[in-house]
C-alpha cells in the first residue's frame, strides 16, 4: 500500500504542476508516459528490492502478474494526474 500512495501522491503533484489547465488528452499522453516508468520502477522494487508487504503483488501469476501490476499503478498515476489537474483549476493556477 505504500508504494500506491506514493504513486497516487506523485500522479496529484504531476497533474498540479503539468502546464495548461484542461487540455486532459496531453495530460493523459505526458500522463501515461511517466506512469509507464512509474510503474516499472516501482513494481521492479516491490517485487524484487522489497518483496513482501509494501505493494499488492501478482508476481505469483508470472510474467502477466507483472504487466496487470504496473497497469494498476499506471492507472492509479492517471486518477491522481486528474486529481491534481482539478486541484489546479480550482486553486486557480
């Protein structure tokens, strides 16, 4: 859980700091692009650095335990970049 809520938290920062208000298909593209590295990074620490209680873990599932793992943190970096875009409109930035 830890390692999701860091990934949650990084994806809010990105989106609050990302240029441009609203424009959410660049968002999603730049989005997609850093949760990808993200997610790799951060399942290669669960996994093989940490193993053991500080992310959900599908490594007993093989190569595509590993691909569904990065896909969520890839999809938790997406929610938290529009959270902090949202933040961003309504802080008005």
């Amino acid at each position: 859980m830890i390692l999701e809520l860091l990934n949650l938290v990084l994806g809010i920062v990105f989106g609050f700091l990302h240029k441009g208000k609203e424009d959410y298909y660049l968002l999603l593209k730049n989005g997609v692009v850093v949760g990808l590295g993200l997610g790799i990074i951060f399942v290669l620490a669960a996994d093989y650095l940490y193993p053991g209680g500080i992310s959900f873990d599908f490594s007993i599932l093989g190569i595509p335990g590993i691909f569904i793992e990065i896909f969520l943190f890839l999809v938790i970096f997406i929610i938290g970049s529009f959270i902090g875009d949202k933040l961003e409109v309504m802080a008005g930035r």
